[in-house]
C-alpha cells in the first residue's frame, strides 16, 4: 500500500490530538445516518481470530437510561468515600458523566463466548477479545470526532448491575458505555488536566532488555 500523503498524516495528527473524552453535551440530537455511520467503523475493526466479538446496545428507553444514571451516581458516590481532604474535595468536583445531556447512549460489550475465530489467538489469552471491542471502540472514536462529535467513556459503574438492567447474556461483558453527542465545546487538553486533577507525561518512557 502507497503511504499517505503528509497533508493527511499532519491533520490525522491533528485528529489524534482533539480525541477527548467529552463530558459537557449539547442537547441536540445526532443525526441517524451520521451515528450510523460512527457504529458502522465497527465492521472495519481488526479483531483476534476475526472473531468480531463486540455487541452494541443503543440504548433509548427512557427508563433504562434512568437506571443506568443512577448507577453511575450511586458508583460515583462509592468512589468519594475513597478519597479525602484536598483530593476529595477536587474529586467531588468534578464531572465525570455527560449522562444526563448526551443525546445517545451507546453500550459496548464483549461476547466471551462466542464461536467466531474458531478461538484463534483466545484460546490462550481469551482477553483478548476484550481488547479487540476497545480497539474498535477507539476507532469509532475518531471517525465520530471527525465529524465534529464528541464521545464520554463512562468508567464509573457498577457493571454487573448495568448488565442486569439490560438484560444482556451472562457470557457478555461491559466494556465501555458511551456517550455520544455534540460537545459544548473543544479542547485539546484532557480536561483532568485543566483542572489540576493529573499531567499528561511530557516523555515516552520505554525500556530495552
């Protein structure tokens, strides 16, 4: 394959800087066909023995998305506990779920079960499967940001509880539950670093041996 022109690799750079994890929503609606075309990157997606093992759940229902609301807040509010004096403080601070202005709520998991691959590269580390629905996960990504659209992985949730809500198969795992929808507004700087909660490190540090 011919490498890519420099104007392509330059703004595919550029792409990988404004990728942000976006937690402040406009509420406007995504259009169908552009979402669709965010989940369809999916089907582009490498995966371990081809096995393809992600499974999509949009998830609309009013009620469920309720659910999965307080599930975050009630997760959230555990995570407090973990925390004290200044840092809890910052952490209590902080908004980490655009849950309640993201017009799309989208539900990734892991089928560990699943027959396709025949179990070509999982049979010895079954993880990963996992690892190939967060590389397809991240490819989403930036076709999303690419349009303009921004993306919020909700890390904080009691998982097994979010499974049951939405009634998934026991051989299937949460991996990420996304938020998807028009960003108030961009940066690229991480905003956990804007606030002072971390630093990006400045160096890559990697070993010989």
């Amino acid at each position: 394959m011919d490498a890519f022109s420099k104007d392509f690799r330059d703004q595919f750079q550029t792409l990988l800087a404004w990728r942000r994890d976006v937690r402040r929503f406009r509420a406007d609606p995504v259009d169908e066909a552009l979402l669709m075309q965010c989940l369809d990157t999916f089907r582009l997606a490498p995966s371990v023995g081809l096995s393809e093992p992600w499974r999509i759940i949009r998830v609309r229902s009013a009620g469920l998305r309720a659910k999965a609301i307080q599930n975050y807040q009630t997760a959230n509010a555990r995570a407090l506990d973990g925390y004290a004096g200044d840092q809890a403080e910052r952490y209590a601070g902080l908004k980490l779920s655009g849950m309640q202005e993201a017009p799309e709520h989208i539900a990734i998991f892991c089928d560990d079960a699943t027959s396709k691959g025949s179990g070509l590269g999982a049979t010895t580390m079954p993880e990963m499967r996992r690892y190939s629905v967060v590389g397809a996960i991240n490819l989403m990504w930036l076709v999303a940001r690419a349009h303009g659209l921004g993306v919020g992985w909700v890390s904080i949730l009691d998982a097994p509880a979010l499974c049951r809500d939405l009634a998934t198969p026991k051989d299937w795992s949460l991996v990420a539950y996304l938020c998807i929808g028009w960003p108030e507004t961009s940066s690229d700087t991480p905003e956990l670093e804007t606030v002072g909660w971390e630093t990006r490190q400045s160096t890559l540090h990697i070993e010989e041996r």
